[in-house]
C-alpha cells in the first residue's frame, strides 16, 4: 500500500515531467493527479478497504472507519492540494542573494507570505520573489541560474 | 553598522546619509525590511565599501569624490512583467540631469549604464521586491563619477575628467531625484511609449554599423533600439534581430 510518503514521491515526480494527467489504480488505491494551468490538484480516493492479507488485527479494527463505499468511485475523499509559486516575469531564475550566500528557501521549509523565496533577474533588474502563500515548500521545479518563462510554476507548496 | 545620520538634503524626501557604508542599496534593503518605509526615501553615502554592480560584480568609487546613493520607490503603477519601464525612467532621468552639462556625446549604453563618448561615468542597480504582479518596493542604486579623476578600470571617466572641474555633488543628487520623478510620473500617467522612443534615440552606438558578439563569435549590426521586454533591437545581415542580456557582448 502507498504511504503519504510514496504518494508525494510521486506528485514530485510527476510535477518534473511533463505528463498532464496520471490515473493510478491498484486493489487499495485509485489516484488521479493532473496538472492545470494554475494550480495542481490533487485528488486521492480510497477505493477497496480491504487490509492486506497478512495485517496486524489493530488495522483492521481500524480499516472500517476510512471504509470506502463497496463500488469504486472517483470521487474525491482527501482532497489535498498544492499551490504553485509561479513566475511574475521572464528571466533568470536564482536561489541565492548572491553567488557564496545560501538559499532563500529549501525543500521542507515552511515559509509564510510574504517570504522571499528566490531571485528572478532581467536585463540587470533584480527581483526578490516573495510569496503569496504559506505552506510548507515541497518542491522546487527549476534549477538555480536557469532561465524562466512568465507564469512558470516555480515551487510548489502545501499550504496546510 | 554605521549610526544613521539624517539630512535633509531634498525637501520633502526623507535622506538617510551614512558617512560610510557597504553598499547603499542593501542598506536600502535592510530599511524595507526593517521599518515601514514611507516613498521618496534616498539612502546615500560618502564611501561605498563594496558597492554592488551586476550580480557579483562591484562598483568602486573614491571616497568624497562621487555619488553613490538609492533611492526607495513604491512604483505601484508599474506590474511586475511590466519593469523594464522602471529602467527606462531611471535612466532617462540621469541622462537629462547630465545632458546640459555634457551635451551629445552622453549616451545610455543598453541596459543602463551612463557613457560619455566611449567611456562609463555612471551605472545603475536595481532592485524590485515582488509579490505576484505587484511591485511592492524598488530600490534604485545608482553611481556616477563626479569628482574623481584617476580609476583603475581604463574605460571610466567622471564629469571632472571630462569637463576639467569640479561638480557640487549634492546639486547633481537633486538635479537627477528631479528629473527621475518626471519620468517616474510620466509612467503613471501610462506614457511608457514615449519614454521607450526617447529611451532608443538615446543609446550608445545607435544607428551606426558596429561589431559586436554572441556566444562569442563577431557579428556587424545596427542598433536601432530596445523592445518594452527591454531586448536591444538590431538590424543585421540577416535581418532584424532581438538580443537578451546574456547571449550579447559590446565589443568596445
């Protein structure tokens, strides 16, 4: 079965490439992930409770509480999502202040709004990037000192 | 950190001058952070340690001798994707508190540095903080060479090196706070057009068939001027051409 773990794995995954949507299904699981131009949903549905074969007798006790409905639906049950820090601008894309200084944001850290997370220079206008969200940073999508188109999601964040 | 010691050197602004200090725009910087900082704050200093010029890049100056200052804006009329007009008022309001002084030869060398014949006087740094498309602070570096008359780097020159006197540098200050608030207010009134012409009429090495290089190879063009993105617009053997900051050089 996957874990939350597993899970974010795979968004980050998926959030590196360019696949639009991923439809996963197994015996326990049915996950539909896609990508919008705004923001990326995520969407996870419990489909068959049925604990694994050799479980302990305390899952099981315990599966009847997240049960799902015996027919499988696609219907969202957690929904959980993640926001986009995009790009106000086309540019250069830095994580530092400045060559030798650390970066602004690191994957894991929880930032509030209005938190610098990166610098975007064009045609030698430095940009400190603050961002709109809190959350906690759970992916950065672009790789430092490369080139950024407007709207281009840069990080992305789970803000509960 | 050096004590603030403030004075009014412009009325109506408020001027934070520091006898000496790293670099005015991150003390800027440090200001936004730590205050609210109301608009038309300038932050100036009589020795910049280590000035800030292009990512990395430093800007020296003799003690006493130059300018050296930032200016705090709030350009809440201008979007993000929009910036490059800030430049263009900047550089324009440099350009004409110089021109009666220095007359035809003084030219902007795209993106915004200030060249007198074929020589750097002044250069500019600048610095948004941006929250989606809103610009919620700039701060404007600028440096220009006054007073000083010898520089380790062979292309600089100053007003006294080419004029053969002395400037009261706080005049100068004035003069350029002055003319970069006119410009500043002409893109609020949405002329961002007009400025983007004059910017262009204005360039270094414009109209003239000149060598320059990308990804290192030699290439003839023309400077015709810049696009609102800010590229440099040329015309070339193969035709009109578009150029960002990293893939062109100045062959000077």
């Amino acid at each position: 079965m996957m874990d939350t773990k597993e899970i974010q794995k795979l968004i980050d995954y998926i959030s590196k490439s360019d696949l639009a949507e991923v439809n996963i299904e197994t015996a326990e699981l049915k996950l539909h992930i896609k990508r919008n131009s705004s923001q990326t949903f995520v969407q996870s549905a419990p489909v068959q409770m049925a604990p694994p074969l050799p479980a302990p007798v305390q899952v099981a006790e315990k599966a009847p509480e997240v049960a799902a409905p015996a027919v499988p639906v696609a219907a969202p049950v957690v929904p959980s999502n993640l926001i986009e820090v995009k790009s106000p601008m086309i540019g250069t894309f830095y994580r530092a202040g400045g060559p030798g200084k650390s970066n602004f944001v690191e994957i894991g850290d929880e930032i509030s709004e209005g938190k610098v997370v990166c610098i975007i220079e064009a045609m030698k206008l430095f940009n400190e990037i603050e961002s709109e969200v809190s959350g906690k940073i759970v992916k950065i999508l672009v790789d430092d000192a490369t080139p950024v188109e407007y709207d281009q999601p840069l990080f992305l964040v789970d803000p509960s | 950190m050096n004590k603030i010691q403030p004075k009014t050197y412009i009325e109506g602004k408020n001027t934070i001058y520091l006898p000496s200090c790293h670099s005015t725009n991150e003390m800027a910087m440090q200001i936004i952070q730590n205050d609210a900082v109301k608009e038309d704050t300038i932050v100036i200093t009589d020795n910049q340690t280590r000035g800030k010029g292009q990512r990395g890049n430093s800007w020296e100056t003799q003690k006493g001798k130059n300018l050296t200052f930032s200016l705090i804006l709030q350009p809440y009329y201008v979007k993000s994707k929009d910036q490059f007009a800030i430049n263009l008022a900047v550089s324009l309001g440099i350009f004409h508190a110089l021109l009666p002084i220095l007359g035809e030869k003084l030219k902007i060398k795209w993106p915004n540095d200030i060249f007198y014949d074929r020589k750097k006087i002044g250069g500019v740094l600048i610095e948004n903080m941006l929250l989606g498309q809103q610009i919620t602070y700039t701060v404007v570096g600028i440096g220009l060479n006054i007073n000083q008359t010898s520089f380790n780097y062979p292309l600089a020159s100053s007003l006294k090196s080419i004029k053969g006197r002395s400037y009261d540098r706080y005049l100068m200050l004035k003069k350029i706070d002055k003319e970069i608030d006119n410009y500043l207010v002409q893109l609020r009134d949405g002329n961002t057009a007009s400025l983007l012409n004059e910017f262009s009429e204005n360039l270094f090495l414009r109209n003239k068939v000149e060598k320059f290089s990308q990804d290192d190879k030699i290439f003839e063009g023309k400077i015709e001027g810049v696009n609102a993105d800010g590229q440099l617009i040329m015309s070339t053997a193969d035709g009109e051409k578009l150029f960002g900051l990293k893939e062109f050089k100045y062959i000077i």
